[in-house]
C-alpha cells in the first residue's frame, strides 16, 4: 500500500469514523442505563417513605416486613431506624458480589421539616442516593441506598448489533477499497509504459470493465486517447526524424547550428568532410572562426560577435584550410520572449564563381582605366576645341554682310556654316555634361530672370532637403524682372553656382538672392574679382546691374584658397589642367566662362558671419522697370508676426513686407516678455490690425530638441506654445519639409501652410484668405480687379497683369478647405470660402461680379448644397456650381442635376479632374 497512500488514507478515515461511531453509541447506551439506575434508586426511597409514612407508630418488625417486599429485593441498602426512645435498629443488605457497609453513616440533610409534621429529604451521588424519613411520632430513618451496577447483557441486540454492523460495513470498505487498489495498480501500469508501449502500437487499457466507476472509465478513456495521441506523435517524429536526418546528414551542403555566444552546437557529415577535421576535435569551444574567415573587416567582426547578429545574412567567406570561398547563409531562432538562441548556417561553395567574379573586376578595373582615359582626353579635346569653335562663331555672327562683296559675303556664309556644322558635330560627339548645355549658342533676348531664378531654385529643392539644408530664394522687390540676356547660359551659370554651394555645406542654409545693384558698385569690384576678359564687351551704357547672389554656411574660403579660386577661374577653359582640378572648380570655371560671354562678372566674398557668397552680375540694358509685387491696399490693415529660424530669411521679410505695405514684426528668438508686449499691442491695435502668426517650423523643431539640455529652450517651447494655442489668431506653419511629412497633430494646430523656399504669391494669397472674415467686421471696402489680389504673372514675355479667376468653395470641413484651395491656387485661381449654404449665398451676393464659380459641398450644416443651389437658381442667377460630394452614385449625380448644378465631382478631389472642369465651365 506504500504507493497507494490515498487508498490508505480513505481506508482509515473510514474504520475512524465507524469507531467514533460505535463509541458514540455505547457511551450513550451507558449514560442511559445509569440514568435508569439512579431513577430506580430515587422511587425505591419514595416507595420506602410512603411505606414507613403509612405507620403512624412503626416498630422494627414493621420495618422488617417493609424490607422483605419484592420492592427491595435484589437492593443494596443500609436503614438505621431511631425510636423516640432513644433505641437503634440497623437493617443491612448487599447484594452479592458487592462490599458490604463497614459504617454506620447519618447523613446530613440540610433543610429542618416543621415540628407537627413528617418529613423526607435525600441527596444523590454517583454511587447511591442518602436520605432521611422523620415522622411525628419522632421517629427518624438514616437510609443509603446503592444504585445498581452497570450490568451489560451481551446477548441482548441492543449491545452486539451495532458491532456486527460496524465490523461488515468495515469489511465492505476493505474490499472496494482493495478493488480499487487492483484498478489503480492496472492504471498506473499502464501510465507507466505509455511511452515505451506508444513505440510499438496502440494498445487500450485492459482495466476498462464494468465493474469499475463511471469516473474511473473516463480517466480510463482519457488515458486512452493519451496513448493514442502519443502513439501518433511518435510515429509523426520518427518520420520527421527519419526526414530530417536524410535532409540534414545527407545533404550535399555542410549546415551547422551554432549557440547565441557562437559556439558550435551541431554540424552534419558534409561540414566535417568539406573542413575535414577530425570528429574528436569537435567539442563545446569549437567557434565559426575556427573554420572560415572573411576578407573584409567588417564581415570578419560579424563572424566573431554573432550575438548582434538580428536579422538573416547572406555572407562571402572562406575556409581556413582549403582557402575556398563560399556563401554563408546565416540565420537567427529566437525563444518565445524575442530573444537570440542561436543561430542556423548553411554554405555554398562559390570558389569558381568568386575567381571569375575576380577576374571580371580585374579586367573591369582595365578596362575603366582606358575609359577614364579616354573620357579624359575626349574632355580636354572638347574643351580645346569647343569655345574656340564658340568665339569664332560669335566673331562671325555679328558681321554686316552688306559691308562685303559678294566674294566677301560667300566666304562669310561658308566660314559660318562650316564652323556651325563642327560645333554641331563636336557636340554630338561629346556627351558630357560639362558639353550639353553648350549645344544652344548665345542668344540674346529678354529673359524673365524672375521665372528663371525661381526654377533654378525649384531644380535643386530635392537635393536640399535630403541634405538637411535649408533653401532660402529671394526676389528684391526694386528688381526688374526682365533683362537681355542668354536665358540658357544663365539658368547654367546659376544651377553651376547653386551646385557648388550645396555640395561644400553641411548644416545650415544655401540662399539664391536676385537684387539690383548700382554700376559704381560693380564697377569697384571688376578690379578685385574675376573681371571679363579683352574678348568679352563691358556695356558702356548700362546705368545698373542685376547681382544673383548665391550665399551658404558651408566650408569658409580662406584668403589662399580664395586666391586659388580666382587664378583658376580667370584661366580659359583650354588652359584648365584637369587632372589637377576638381569637378566643382570645372563647374566654376564654365559659370565664369559663360559669365564673360554675357557680359558680366562673378564675386567670390565671405561675410562677417563666415559665410560664402558667389556673386554674378550681369547688366541691365534697359532702362524701364517693372516690378514683380504689386501692393494691394487689403494689406495695410494685416500686420504679420513672423518667427523666423534664419536671420536672412527675416531680412527678405521685412523688406518685402516693407514694399507690399504690410506691417510685419520679426523674431528669432521668444521670451515671455516680447509676447506679453506683442499682446499689448495688438489689443492696443485689434480695431485698425488684424494680427497674422507666421512660424518657421525648423525653430519649433529646434527649441523641441533643446527642450531637456537647457531651461532657457524648455521656457521658449513653453512661450511659443501658449501664443500658438490663441485660437483668434490666424497661424500660418513655414517648413523646408512638404506637408505631407508633417504630423497631421500639428497641422491641425495652423490655419494654413507654406514650404520653403517662400513663395511671396501664396503667402499673400494665404494672408488675405484668413483675414477675409475679419477684415469684413472692420468694414473694410474689397476693391475689385487689380486691388482684390497681389497679381503674381509669370509668363514668358511682358503682358499686362489680370487677375485670375475668383472660386467660391463652399465646405464644412476646414481640412477640405485647405485642401480645395491649395489645390485651386496651384491651378493658378483665387478662392474664398463659406462654411455653410447660407454663408455661401451670402458671400456671393457681396461678391457675385467677381466670383466666376462655385464649388458646393452637397452635405453641410444649417443649408445644404442642393438648397443653396436651388436658391441660386431661383434668383435667375446663372453661374456656375459644381457638385462636392464623397458619394458617387447614380442617384447623387441625378440630384445634383435636377436642382441645377452643372458639373459633378467627387471627393477627395482630383487635382486633374478639377482643373478639366474648370476649363469647361469658366470662359477664357
């Protein structure tokens, strides 16, 4: 029974509680019978007192027959009888088996009887019962009578029943209980060899009978379906094991598994025969270096910390002694916590692929040599030939044919289409980039610098920003915006400059500024910088230049290097050493070049704040000016806040704002007290002002990062946050990133968004957008035509200025509003927008001559689209309203019709949809 402790224990408990029961019972059985026996000495007093009572005058031969009486019989007792007398009888009785009284004993009865009466008292014990009967005639009985004694019939039921049925039910437990021993024998037998049984076969327990309980059958069934899972399983492994073994130990590829820290777990039979050592030398330390190697550096600290090893890698290594290369797959498995246990390898043999791969490079590297050679020479070629071919050609080109003869004017016409075709075929020939934009000659006319300028800017924007840069452009407001010049050369000579300064900085900005200079001031300069050569013509007559400046952070030009620059680009193309020289000096050398053929010059300066600057001037031959701002007299009553990163770009500002007469208040830098005094001023002013927040996102990103490293930083993002939580204030966000890289979070926050480089059209048109509705409260008069809007053209040629069309955008959303008009103002139109139906019939009642269309939202509050446009058409009006809707269904379209509207479009909207629509419905 040792392994079957709870039958044991169940086996006692019961015999306990039968023997708790069976002395339960008889301790019962006893206190009854001598409950019963003192009773019985208690109404054997009674009956001896009312004998004796029935005497008035008893004798002792009275009290003998009283005794003899069956009543007494089988009674031990002692009586002491006193007569008044003073004369004493003693009756005794024992029954046998008993001690007799060695004593005569008068008990001491408390309580006193009264004089003229009888009286009995006794007390009980648990031996006898001690009384005493006094009569009148003063007699007195002393009587001790002794209880029976326990006396246990065993013959009778009521003592040996109860044992008999303790000992059978004892008996009934013994044997289930011993049953169930032989069940559970056969049970854990039978668990026992389940894993050796689950080998050979299913076998079902051969326990499961019907004598056994319902409970033990399911742990019996439950077994059985445990031993016929485990029987399945084994079977499953050992054909996966069998597999695995013929995959793995078979394979024709050397595999191995290799523990987190890098030591070799597990290999199979063809790594040990490819790296042919000994199986005895295999043990715990073996590590991967032991056996390959890599030949790059980097490769090599992989193999010899595997445990930063996260991701699958494909490496080329090589065997320590066979020294051929192969293709290490290698692979992380990780615990179910996400942790690196080790790592599986597999090799390839790549020896032969790897030598040829080595050869190829080998006669790459020959073969890239004579191209860099040949590149070389074709470059030197071309540079030698080219410009010449270039001079000759501007030296023909101006000549009069009517001053020659007609011998004079042949030889002119063959020297002109001869040097012509050679430059034509010299730069097909020549396909380098140094060549191409020279395939244009010299052409002058007027340019649109301004357009020019700004695609330049545009070209390099990319590039800016993945170098992390800022790019400023800025258009000085006195500056004419058409010259005669060479469009081509000039957009070269610009890309060249930009070029160059992007690639020498690092952090910071790279800044394009196009003003207008005096002639003294260039004048003072031609001495001191690159100045144009004898070939090249110094205008006489031209009163001013155009300076394009092109200024960044990057690396500070000393006084030699200056030096440097300036005698190599003083120096003629063909004179160019350009094995000594780098590209970005050719580049400098070509902007110079092209820069004396237009007549101008370039600077080379650094500022007080250590910053390069590459100045080309160019003259300007006309004299008429004409400006590329127009003020708008709904700008004077805007006062803009601008927290600017870049001190040059609040300069542009200012002097922009300056023209354009908007008030404008600059910063780079916030503190509590600036905006405490800016709030006092614009209380001062809300009734005349209304106050704009332009914020430059690179300040906000850099207080941001400073936030933790300085508490002057934390107390900035603190300021700016509590002027940027003003909800009154119209907020417009400035980044160098497109919005679509900008937290939605954030963009929330602002009424509208311009990117970098500022675009002076779009910041008006934003300025006077979100001051619309205020500037109606301050009853400000909205001039029409010319005044309604800065016009900003950019056209190829000069043409007088209109204005473009006006839309209504009729939008609940203030996300589609921005959106819609983003849109629009790329299209080149002008929108103002309305919150509601109502708002939209509103406004187009106070600006119906300007308004050329509508786009409605079908869906808003207060008046829906359909109802507003049913308004409209029962006033008579005519114009146009187009359908915004997020559904697109048939039935949406035909409602749209019936109550008038006369195009369709669906949201979010299509920029070139929109645009096709626009066309249709707006007249030329």
């Amino acid at each position: 029974m040792q392994q079957f402790q709870s039958l044991r224990r169940l086996l006692i408990f019961y015999a306990l509680t039968l023997l708790a029961m069976l002395v339960t019972y008889y301790c019962s059985l006893f206190q009854v019978i001598k409950q019963n026996n003192e009773q019985r000495s208690i109404d054997t007093f009674y009956s001896l007192q009312y004998e004796i009572t029935e005497h008035s005058s008893i004798t002792d031969a009275e009290i003998t027959s009283i005794l003899e009486k069956p009543l007494f019989e089988n009674v031990s007792y002692q009586l002491v009888c006193m007569m008044p007398s003073g004369q004493t009888f003693i009756h005794r009785y024992t029954r046998p088996n008993e001690a007799g009284f060695t004593t005569v004993t008068f008990p001491t009865i408390t309580s006193s009887p009264p004089s003229n009466s009888s009286h009995s008292a006794y007390t009980l014990n648990s031996q006898n019962v001690t009384g005493t009967i006094k009569l009148k005639s003063g007699h007195q009985m002393y009587i001790i009578l002794r209880h029976r004694p326990l006396d246990i019939n065993w013959s009778s039921y009521q003592y040996w029943l109860p044992l008999m049925i303790a000992v059978m039910l004892f008996t009934i437990g013994l044997l289930y209980m011993l049953d169930r021993r032989v069940d559970w024998e056969q049970l854990l037998l039978y668990t026992d060899n389940l894993n050796s049984q689950a080998k050979d076969a299913y076998s079902p327990p051969s326990f499961l009978h019907t004598r056994a309980t319902p409970e033990f059958l399911r742990l019996g069934h439950a077994l059985s379906r445990v031993h016929y899972q485990l029987h399945k399983d084994y079977r499953r492994i050992t054909t996966l094991t069998h597999r695995l073994d013929r995959l793995v130990n078979q394979a024709p590829l050397p595999m191995l598994m290799i523990m987190r820290h890098g030591q070799i777990s597990f290999f199979n039979q063809r790594f040990e025969q490819v790296f042919t050592c000994p199986s005895q030398n295999y043990d715990d330390s073996c590590q991967l270096t032991d056996f390959v190697a890599a030949k790059d550096k980097p490769t090599q600290l992989l193999l010899q910390k595997l445990s930063n090893l996260r991701v699958t890698r494909t490496l080329i290594v090589y065997g320590l002694e066979n020294k051929q290369f192969y293709q290490l797959h290698i692979t992380p498995w990780f615990g179910e916590h996400g942790q690196v246990h080790g790592f599986t390898a597999l090799f390839s043999n790549i020896n032969e692929y790897a030598n040829q791969i080595e050869q190829l490079q080998q006669k790459n590297q020959q073969l890239q040599l004579q191209i860099d050679e040949s590149n070389e020479a074709r470059a030197l070629i071309g540079r030698k030939l080219q410009i010449p071919l270039e001079k000759i050609v501007d030296s023909l080109e101006p000549i009069d044919p009517s001053t020659l003869t007609d011998q004079g004017k042949k030889t002119l016409n063959t020297l002109i289409t001869t040097s012509q075709k050679m430059l034509t075929i010299l730069n097909d020939t020549l396909a380098t980039e140094e060549t191409d934009v020279r395939k244009t000659r010299l052409s002058i006319e007027t340019v649109d610098i301004y357009k020019v300028s700004k695609e330049v800017s545009s070209l390099v924007t990319k590039e800016v920003r993945q170098q992390g840069l800022e790019l400023i452009y800025f258009f000085a407001p006195n500056c004419p915006r058409y010259i005669e010049t060479d469009g081509i050369r000039l957009r070269h000579i610009l890309l060249n400059l930009l070029k160059n300064a992007i690639s020498f900085t690092t952090s910071g900005y790279v800044a394009l500024t196009v003003d207008r200079v005096s002639k003294d001031r260039v004048t003072r300069i031609s001495n001191q910088h690159l100045t144009p050569d004898n070939d090249a013509i110094m205008p006489a007559q031209t009163t001013c230049w155009i300076q394009f400046s092109v200024k960044d952070t990057g690396v500070v030009i000393t006084p030699e290097r200056k030096s440097q620059l300036v005698t190599i680009l003083n120096q003629d193309s063909d004179q160019t050493n350009h094995n000594l020289v780098k590209d970005s000096e050719v580049s400098l050398n070509d902007a110079n070049s092209f820069a004396q053929l237009l007549g101008g010059l370039i600077e080379i300066n650094n500022t007080v704040d250590k910053e390069t600057v590459f100045s080309l001037y160019l003259p300007d031959r006309h004299s008429t000016y004409e400006s590329v701002y127009h003020p708008c007299s709904q700008l004077s009553h805007i006062h803009l806040i601008a927290v600017i990163n870049q001190p040059l770009v609040a300069k542009h500002l200012q002097r922009l704002c300056e023209y354009l007469t908007i008030s404008v208040t600059t910063y780079n830098i916030l503190d509590r007290a600036i905006v405490q005094q800016l709030k006092n001023k614009l209380t001062q002013d809300e009734q005349t002002i209304i106050p704009v927040l332009l914020l430059d996102y690179e300040y906000s990103q850099s207080i941001s990062l400073s936030a933790h490293a300085n508490n002057k930083h934390s107390e900035q993002q603190k300021v700016l946050n509590n002027l940027v939580a003003i909800s009154s204030l119209p907020k417009i966000l400035l980044s160098m990133k497109p919005e679509r890289h900008i937290s939605s979070t954030l963009l929330d926050q602002y009424d509208g968004f311009l990117t970098k480089p500022l675009d002076v059209s779009l910041l008006v048109s934003e300025l006077l957008r979100l001051t619309l509705s205020t500037r109606k409260k301050l009853n400000i008069l909205v001039k029409h035509q010319y005044d309604s809007s800065p016009s900003f053209v950019e056209e190829d040629a000069p043409k007088k200025e209109v204005l473009s069309p006006l839309i209504l955008v009729a939008e609940d959303s203030p996300t589609n509003q921005k959106i819609t008009c983003k849109i629009l103002s790329k299209l080149g139109y002008r929108s103002v927008v309305a919150e509601d139906g109502q708002q939209a019939l509103e406004q187009l009642k106070t600006q119906r001559q300007e308004i050329s269309l509508i786009l409605m939202d079908c869906r808003m509050p207060v008046m829906d689209g359909l109802q507003a446009t049913q308004a409209i058409r029962l006033q008579g009006d005519n114009i146009p309203i187009v359908a915004l809707t997020a559904n697109s269904s048939t039935e949406d379209q035909e409602a749209c019709k019936q109550v008038g509207m006369d195009g369709f479009l669906s949201k979010p909207i299509n920029k070139k949809d929109l645009e096709v629509i626009l066309q249709r419905l707006i007249p030329a």
